[in-house]
C-alpha cells in the first residue's frame, strides 16, 4: 500500500471513528431525554387555610347552617407555567345515584390568583354550578349529628384558562381541564350538623 493510501486510510478511519463517537453521544443524549418523560413530574403544590386546619373542623360559619362564606386559601408550589387555578369541593361521604356520584359543593375555575380571599374570589374568577344548579359556594351542610362528613377541596393548577361560561358543570370543567393540569393538591375539611 503507498504511503498515500496509508494516509487516506487513516483519516478515513478517524473519520468514522468521530461519527461512531458523535452517534453514541447522540443516543445517550435522546435516551436520557426519553426516561425524563417516562418519569412522572412529581410537584409539591400545597394549599394553607386561616380557616381550619386540613383534616379539622369546619367552623359554622363556613357552613350552610352558618354564614355559607367561602374560607380563604393560599396555594403555593404552584409550577411556573400556571396560568390559572380551579377547586371542585365535594362531599365524598354521599352517593345521589348507584354510579357512586356524590355531592358537588363549589366549582370555580380561570381563577388568576393563588390567594383566595375570604369571601370572595380574585377578580375574573368564574363560578360553575353546584349541585342545586347555582354558582357559587355552597358550604357544608351534613345532615347528621353524629357521623362527620369528610369534604374535599382539590385545586388544580392550568397551563391555560378553561374559557367556559359561568354556571358551567363539574363535568364540564372536569373534561376542559384534560390535558392541562400542572398540579394538584386537595384540602379536606370535617363537619357534622351543629344544629339544635
């Protein structure tokens, strides 16, 4: 073989040897790309109440025998792509129906602000329908002294706003917040009937 051919040989071989080499790093590369999006994101969102404690009693006059006032929230950890929050509260201790459906207390949705008043939500909130067809809050209202219901708040945190119309359902808002949701967190309050 003449030098001349020995040399091509040689940069020919390199040559491949830095394609293998750039191959390999980009395979590393994708598969490292692949396993983060086969790992679920794990968020920390957390709601705090001045209200109650999560997992405490609801006061009165959070109720439907109180004053039916909406309680405060602040929801931190929120993802930085959050471009709105929705609650759905419900009474998960009732089934109105034999699919295990139960009793929808407050849906709200496009709602700007984690901070959440008491009383009140931030401006350009929207309220859907509760379970007696009307927005807006509907505290509490266990009709048993003695067994405590147990009731959820979730609240969601969205890459975009749902742009649904006031009133809208707890299905409705359920099924515009696919593919959306960026984080989850719940609150849970007790309450049994203070009535005398």
């Amino acid at each position: 073989m003449t030098s001349a051919l020995k040399v091509s040989a040689r940069a020919s071989a390199k040559t491949t040897a830095k394609k293998v080499a750039s191959m390999a790093l980009a395979l590393v590369a994708l598969a490292g790309v692949l396993e983060a999006q086969a790992q679920p994101r794990i968020v920390n969102m957390q709601v705090r109440s001045e209200a109650f404690e999560d997992g405490g009693i609801i006061p009165l006059r959070f109720t439907s025998h109180g004053d039916n006032v909406q309680p405060d929230f602040t929801i931190i950890g929120a993802p930085a792509e959050t471009v709105a929050y929705a609650i759905i509260m419900h009474d998960i201790e009732v089934s109105i129906d034999k699919n295990g459906t139960d009793v929808t207390h407050w849906v709200a949705f496009d709602i700007p602000s984690g901070n959440i008043a008491e009383g009140k939500l931030p401006e350009g909130s929207v309220d859907g329908n509760n379970i007696r067809n009307q927005p807006g809050y509907m505290g509490s209202g266990a009709p048993l002294k003695d067994r405590f219901h147990h009731y959820v708040w979730e609240f969601y945190a969205l890459s975009a706003k749902l742009g649904l119309p006031a009133g809208a359902s707890r299905a409705d808002v359920m099924k515009a917040m696919e593919g959306k949701i960026v984080g989850k967190a719940a609150y849970v309050g007790r309450y049994a009937n203070a009535q005398p």
